[in-house]
C-alpha cells in the first residue's frame, strides 16, 4: 500500500534544502492550509448533491436534471447564486456577533475536517491526543449556533438557539462516551494509532457487542449532533422557518450550509475511523489472497467510500424519519442513550481487561 | 315533526312556529332570544350550531340560525331580527355554542350586527380600520373611502366586548395579551399554515399559552361577490374556496340551487358527481397525509401522498379538462359526460392507491416518533366537538357521528353500501386513522359506482333540462353536503326578483374550516409548539376555506 509519508517528507526535505527551517515550516503550513480549505470547498459541493441524489431517489424522483449533463452543474450554479447573493444587515442585531457566528461554525468544523485520517501517512494533524481534540472543537460550533440565535434578534431564531444549544450539549455526552468506548478498545488516543489498531479487522467487528452499541449510540448522537433529521429541531422548518439562521441571507447563510455538509462528512469520517477502520482495507485474517487484492486500493478511496457509505446511512434516516419534540430529543439523551452509553464502556472496560475480544 | 313542534311551542311557548319549509323555521325576538337558546340547548337538545348566517332584508337586519340535534338528527332553524336596524345589537350564544363565538365575529364584520356580551367582538376577516360593513345593503363601497392602504395593519392587541348596563349597552375595552406575554407571531408566511393564516401564539418557554387567531389575508369577499352575480356564475366561486373539495362544494350549491327550483336530475348525473365527490375526497386525503408527514419532518411521506395524487388529477384532466377548479359540475347535473376510458382509470386509481396504503402505514403510522409525537396529543373530546361544530374526520375522531352523507344523505349516498369511520380518542392519531380509514372508504364507493355507472352504459342523459334563465322563488334554502374537512353549507335567500337576471340576495356558504379553526386555541393550549403544527396539520384546514 502507498505510503503517502513518502511524498509529504520529500516536499519537507526539498523545502529545507531551498529555505531556512522557520520559512520552510511557514510555507508548509500555507500549503496545508489551502489543500484543506480547497478539499473542503470541494467535498462541500459533492455532498450538496450526493444528499440531492440520494433523497431524489429516496422520494422517487430524479432530483437535478437541467443545468447540465444529469444536473451536474447544478451545484457550481447554485454556488454562484449564494456568492453572489446580498447579504442583508438588520436593524437592531448585535452586529459584531451577527457576522462572528458562521464563522466560527465553520472554523469548528474545518478543525475537526483537519483531524480526519485521509489515507495512510496522509494527515493534516497528528498528535497523540487527536480524539481529545477532535470533541473539544467540535463543540465550537455550538458557540457559533447561540451566538447566531442570539445576536439576531428575532423570537424564532431565540427559540432555535435554544433548543440547539440544550440538544448539541446533552449529544456530545453520547457522541463522546461511545468514542472513549473504542479508545479504551484501541487504547490509545491517536488518530493513526486507533486506524493501525484496526489492521487486522475492523472494531465494528472485533470488539464485540459492545462496539456494535457503541456504533448504533453514535450515528443516534451524531445526528443529533449534526441537527440533522429526525434531530433537526433547532432549525425546524415547519416551526421555526429556519431556526437559529432565519436572519441570515447571502454567504453568510452559506456559510451555516456548508458547515451543515461538511459536518456531516466529518461525522462519517470519525465514523469510519473508529469503527471501520479509517483509511485501512478490509482485511480477513487468514485469507492471504484476498487481502492483498484489498491493499492494492489505494487508501484514500477506502477512506472516502467508507465516509461515503456512512453518509448514506445518515442520509437514509434523515430522509425516513419524522421529527421528534424537544422534550423526548431530550428523554431519548438523558433517560435512554446516556445511562445505556456509560454501561457500555464499563462492559468494554471488562472486555478489554478480560481480553474477550477478537 | 309534528311532535318536535309541540315539543318546542311547549318548551318556549312565546315563539312563532313556520312549518312551511323543510325544516321548522321559529322566529324570537331579540329581548327573549337568549332564554330561549337555552332552552332549546338544554330541554330540547339542540347541542349543534350548523350555521349562522347573517342577513340583511333591506328593512330589517338580523340572523338565522341552524340548529342540529346530534342524537336525532333533527334541524330547525332559527330567525332573530335586531330591532333597530343602524344599530343592530342580538345577543350572543357563544356562551352556549362555543362555535358561536367567530360565526358572530363574522357576522358583525359584515353586517355590523353588534352581539351583546360575546368575549371578543373584533372584526374576523377585514382590517380593523375597514369603514363600513360591506354585506350591508346600505354599504357604500366608494372608493376612497376604503382605499388601498399602503400602511401596517396594527396589531388587534385590543378588544372590545358590549355588556348591557340597565337597559343601555355599553362597551368595555379588553387586552388580547397581557404586556409580559412571549408572543411570537406564526404567519402569514410560514411553512406549515398551510396557507395565509396567522396565529399570534404566547409561550411560556416551548409551552403554548394561548393562541390568537388572525384571519383574512386571503378573504376574497366571495359572499358579497356572489350577491352580484347570477346563479350559474356563483358556481365558479365554490371551486374557490376548499379547493381541495372543489367538486363537493360545487355539488352542494348546485344541490341547493336545484332544491329551490325543484329539478330532477337523471340518476347518471348524479352518480358522476357523487363518483367526482370521492375521487376528490381521496385526493384531499392524500394531500393531507402528505402536510400532516411533511410538518412533522417527514418529507418523502409527503411525496408518496403526492404521487398517488397524480392519478386522480389525471382522472380530472381527462373527464373535465382540468386539474385544479374543474367547473364540472352545473344546475342539473354535470356539463359534459365522463371520458369513455373513466371507468378503467377509476378502477387502477383505486387499485393503485389500496396498494400503496399499505406502503404509507409501513413509512410513517407504525413510525415510533410518529406515534409519539401524535398519541394522546391535542385532545378534543366529543363535547367539544360537538359545541365547536366540528365536523369531518376531525370531528369523527371525537366519537361524533356527523357524516352527512349517512346522517342526512344526499345525492345516491343512501343506494352504497360504506361505512362511518368513527373513533373515540380525539387525538391527532385519531384524527390521521380516520382520515386514512376514509380513504379505503371512499375506494370501496368508488368501486360499487364504477360498477353501477358501467350498468349504464357507456352514454347516457346527463343533465336535467333546465330553463336558459335560473330564477329562483321568493324564500330561503339550506343544503348541506359532506366535503373533505366536514359539512359544507350553502344558504340561498332569493327576493323573487323577476328581471332577467336574477341574483341572490344572500349566498352564505358553511365551511367547515371556518369551524374547525375554532378549535385551535382549544388544542393546542398546554402543548409544545412543534405541537401546535401536528394538530394544525391533524385538523387539516384549508385556509381559503375559512377567509372565504
């Protein structure tokens, strides 16, 4: 398999051998930068019509057709139409925060973007306590949420920010409790070590019950993480218009929809970094042949088809569900998926010191 | 009906008894009106307010009333003159039909009839700064003075009730809300209104506290519109209003028109309007499965309901040619025989939309957050069904027995063999099943026509011969038919006129809507506000229906 490593450490070593160390590190960092923000831009726009396609064929209809072959300039029309929008400033909001809120939904979800393993030696950030970091960004975003309910002014978008701030807090409880299960699994906190934890089977399998509760728990919690539906309260159309964005217009409601997306692959990202293994093939111990057939994918093709899949897992309740109430999202968090969340990492403590797993 | 008259010369021995008509027509003054109400409501049982219908005779102004006994089945109706014609005052029965209470809103909105001790006595459709009551006779309707206002309406925080004070009657000023309320305003122009309509809702928290019913942002003035119009162009203006009922309520008018001229019409006829009837319906069933789904986040429901809505409007296309407001059905039966292939597309509609029921039940009835969220939520109990005259699904899901085509059929309902669906627990749930058992309903009486329709042949007499100029006698009329959302109720009163052209001289239509919002305070108070859009959903009502 591509050691992407390699390619990174040659560009290191050539930059050094053409500029001081302070310079070299500087240009890196711009580099990196700007592949991110351009890989997120671009995931952003696939998603928007990957969720088109997929909820199109979901109603039984075609979903974009005009605007180009299969309504596949549907997307960069669209995006035209939003950068080109006004952005409408209204009286009587606070404004300074008005215009700080998107950004720093976005800014949280670009961090947690950054921390994805993209494919083997292929990683924006690497550190040894990168799922600590990967909750304590992610919980940015729901700064950016209140503020944006707040600074508007308005009773709908007061009532959205509400509900998203109680909803967001009570789920990053669950979210984060079914990560620390394959923590304790993996035993380590490192991105790369939990994805060569996985080389030979993945955790969804190897770690018994326990990871396949912890599994469920998170697509439950990272939904409603995501405020997307059945958990799409705070901005509950039928009720609230558009909840905590309703003042917004131009690319500053772009912005909360690009996040909305990019969030959306970043859930399925840690999804498949925790429980199908990130970047690594499926691998079946035993089976020589076939796992070496599996190795000639390249990495990142896993990654992303992984991330793809769980998309469509979310995409498939998001478009099956009706939304539930405030008081039974909050019911389902404190009464059901937290209590069931803290048994289960004390039964995968058990199984990981008894050693009964795989 | 001989005993229910000596029941009621019994009961109120002061009021004048008319048996010429097909109901009992009593006649009260307005000084003894309210006792009298009571009687009939507590002695004689007439818990059901049908219609109140303001008029104006040209002398005198007053209101009729039509009331129901839910248990017998029995009307009469009631005539109350105000005796000063400038300064009508009547007293109100809101107290006693809760119904009452935006019927007699209405009614002082249009004929200025000041009702003496309602709670609320604000306009109901027209803005507040509106000069004049238009269905007056003597209403002057220049121009200038009701021009087009380029200001904000101000918000009706302020309400005004009359209670008599020895002998004169005086007018008290009151406050919608109290000046601490969270008030947020849902509407106009909001997702799940379904349409124009506005609810002032106050909350405590997501608690809904008490909800402030703002109407006539689509009110089109279509009863004062219908009084300069001849019969045959009236019919245009019922297809306008529940538009999801547009056959149905075109048939009621044409029903009523044709009792006034006692027509016959040829069997064949009325078989295709009944068939219309239904397929109607069903497609207003499926439209609201589809915004009960849809409001509460289940979008693809939403387009099953859709899909299967498709074949029905397709049936239309082809027999009347139009999708939308078919103008299909006319005095004395329909203008145009069905389409020759009608019959086999009305057999797959039915096919189609049985089987795929099924698929609907699988996505969203047995859906555990679509129970929950709908089970026990908005109740409304058979009392208050009965004393807000809710009537339709909604009101069957509260155990009333109200459908009129069993309780007062019409047109050939009484040659099908279907069922009533009733349920007993008021609840949205309630409301949903039934609507969804009415579906299978309407499919089996679609089937028995189909087979009734084919025994006729593929042609046949359609309508009725009917002279080229409609004049209607001297008298009133009342017709009532069972639309989609409940008893829909048209009210003639013809002067006689014999120039060429004669017009109404008072066209009222009873829509159920306009009942069925009565009740949204009433359920909605105490629940969640993501509640007050299920159970707006749940009663379905459509809002043109109610603006009128």
């Amino acid at each position: 398999m591509f050691d992407f490593s390699t390619v990174t450490m040659w560009l290191d070593e050539f930059l050094r051998g053409l500029m001081p160390s302070w310079l070299a590190i500087t240009t890196e960092c711009i580099l990196v930068a700007v592949l991110l923000l351009a890989a997120y831009s671009v995931l952003a726009m696939i998603y928007i019509m990957y969720e088109r396609w997929v909820c199109g064929w979901i109603q039984c209809r075609r979903g974009p057709i005009r605007v180009g072959p299969a309504g596949s300039l549907q997307i960069f029309a669209d995006v035209l139409k939003i950068l080109s929008k006004e952005i409408i400033t209204l009286w009587s909001t606070d404004k300074f925060l008005f215009f700080l809120a998107p950004f720093l939904v976005v800014l949280a979800s670009v961090l947690t973007f950054a921390c994805l393993p993209w494919g083997k030696g292929l990683q924006f950030i690497d550190f040894n306590i990168g799922v600590f970091f990967i909750i304590a960004v992610s919980s940015i975003g729901v700064l950016g949420i209140l503020l944006a309910g707040w600074s508007s002014n308005s009773k709908y978008t007061l009532i959205g920010a509400m509900r998203s701030g109680a909803q967001m807090i009570s789920y990053e409880l669950s979210v984060g409790i079914s990560i620390l299960t394959i923590v304790c699994l993996a035993g380590t906190m490192s991105i790369t070590g939990i994805v060569e934890a996985q080389a030979d089977g993945w955790f969804l399998f190897k770690g018994h019950l326990p990871a396949v509760i912890a599994f469920i728990i998170y697509i439950i919690a990272a939904n409603a993480e995501n405020n997307r539906g059945p958990f799409d309260l705070p901005e509950a159309e039928h009720e609230l218009t558009a909840g905590y964005h309703t003042e917004y217009s131009g690319i500053h409601y772009g912005l909360f929809y690009l996040a909305e997306y990019l969030n959306l692959f970043v859930v399925s990202g840690i999804a498949s970094l925790l429980f199908l293994g990130g970047w690594m093939p499926l691998h079946i111990s035993g089976l020589d042949g076939f796992n070496a057939v599996m190795d000639y994918i390249p990495s990142t093709l896993w990654f992303l088809g992984k991330a793809f899949f769980m998309t469509f897992i979310f995409m498939w309740i998001r478009w099956s569900f009706p939304r539930v109430r405030i008081d039974q999202m909050l019911a389902l968090e404190w009464r059901y998926l937290m209590p069931i969340g803290l048994a289960n990492l004390v039964v995968m403590a058990i199984v990981v010191t008894q050693g009964w797993h795989f | 009906m001989a005993d229910l008259q000596e029941q009621i010369s019994k009961a109120c021995p002061d009021v004048q008894i008319d048996n010429s008509g097909q109901w009992p027509l009593l006649t009260v003054a307005n000084a003894t009106w309210h006792e009298t109400a009571t009687k009939l409501k507590e002695q004689l049982n007439f818990d059901q307010l049908m219609a109140l219908v303001g008029v104006d005779w040209g002398d005198a102004i007053g209101v009729i009333y039509y009331f129901t006994n839910t248990q017998t089945g029995d009307i009469i109706h009631v005539k109350v003159v105000a005796d000063d014609r400038d300064k009508p005052y009547i007293h109100t029965v809101s107290d006693l039909w809760a119904v009452a209470n935006y019927q007699e809103r209405e009614a002082y909105d249009f004929y200025g009839i000041i009702f003496v001790n309602h709670p609320d006595m604000r306009r109901f459709f027209l803005r507040n700064d509106w000069v004049g009551h238009p269905l007056r006779k003597d209403y002057d309707a220049n121009p200038e003075l009701n021009p087009i206002r380029l200001d904000d309406e101000t918000n009706e925080d302020y309400t005004c009730r009359y209670v008599e004070k020895d002998g004169k009657v005086v007018k008290i000023d009151g406050k919608v809300f109290e000046d601490d309320e969270y008030v947020i305003n849902v509407g106009p122009q909001h997702p799940s209104t379904h349409g124009v309509m506005r609810y002032r809702v106050s909350l405590d928290g997501e608690i809904v506290k008490k909800v402030d019913v703002v109407s006539g942002y689509i009110h089109r003035g279509i009863e004062k519109l219908c009084e300069s119009l001849t019969y045959p162009q009236t019919l245009l203006y019922t297809e306008r209003m529940d538009y999801m009922a547009a056959h149905i309520n075109r048939h009621c008018l044409c029903l009523c028109i044709e009792k006034a001229l006692g027509i016959e019409v040829p069997h064949r006829a009325e078989l295709i309007r009944l068939m219309m009837d239904e397929l109607m319906r069903l497609s207003s069933h499926l439209l609201s499965y589809g915004c009960l789904t849809m409001d509460q986040g289940a979008t693809t429901a939403f387009f099953y309901g859709f899909r299967d809505r498709e074949l029905i409007y397709d049936i239309f296309d082809r027999t009347c040619g139009a999708r939308m407001s078919m103008s299909y059905s006319t005095i004395g039966g329909v203008v145009a025989d069905v389409h020759p292939d009608f019959i086999t597309d009305v057999r797959h509609a039915c096919d189609v939309i049985e089987k795929n029921m099924k698929e609907y039940h699988q996505l969203f009835t047995g859906n555990v957050i679509a129970r929950n969220r709908m089970i026990g939520v908005g109740l409304l109990s058979k009392e208050d069904a009965i004393n807000y005259a809710i009537t339709g699904p909604s009101g069957r899901a509260s155990g009333c027995h109200c459908d009129v085509r069993k309780t007062h059929p019409y047109s050939l309902y009484d040659e099908f063999d279907f069922e009533e669906v009733t349920r007993t627990e008021g609840d949205s749930m309630a409301r949903y099943m039934v609507r969804m058992d009415e579906m299978v309903q309407s499919i089996k009486i679609l089937r028995q026509a189909c087979d009734k329709l084919e025994q006729e042949g593929a042609q046949g007499e359609y309508i009725a011969k009917v002279p080229k100029m409609i004049k209607l006698p001297a008298g009133h009329w009342y017709q009532q038919v069972e639309a989609s959302r409940g008893a829909f109720g048209v009210y003639i009163e013809s002067d006689g006129d014999s120039k060429p052209f004669q017009k109404p001289m008072r066209m009222h239509f009873q829509s159920p809507c306009f009942n069925l919002i009565g009740v949204v305070d009433l359920t909605c108070r105490d629940n969640m506000i993501a509640d007050l859009i299920t159970i707006t959903a749940s009663i379905d009502f459509v809002i043109p229906d109610i603006d009128r």
